[in-house]
C-alpha cells in the first residue's frame, strides 16, 4: 500500500469516526438522539467502515 492510499484512509476512518461521535454525543447531549439522526449518521459509518476494510487488507469475501 501506497503512503498516499494510507494517508487518505487512516485520514477517512479518523475524520469520519470523529464526525459519528461528535454528532453522537451532541444530540444525546441535546435530547434529540432519535431515527432521524441515526439516519444521518449512517454515510459516516459507512465510510469509516469502508476505511477500516481498505486498512486491513480483506477485500470483503
């Protein structure tokens, strides 16, 4: 792996994961931590998921 391709996904999984707990906790924090929001946070698990797949090197077989 590239230290580009490295540098982008270790950057994805950090700045999406952060992103889920931020949104996380400020709506827990708010009271509104409903379907909606769980909704939201979604592409952001994805993604972090995505990254954490790319890093670990299985192809998803």
């Amino acid at each position: 792996m590239s230290k580009t391709r490295f540098f982008f996904l270790i950057t994805l999984v950090i700045l999406s994961g952060g992103l889920t707990i931020l949104v996380g906790s400020l709506a827990a924090a708010s009271g509104k931590l409903d379907g909606q929001v769980a909704m939201a946070l979604l592409p952001l698990i994805m993604l972090a998921s995505i990254g954490i797949r790319a890093l670990s090197g299985r192809n998803g077989s």
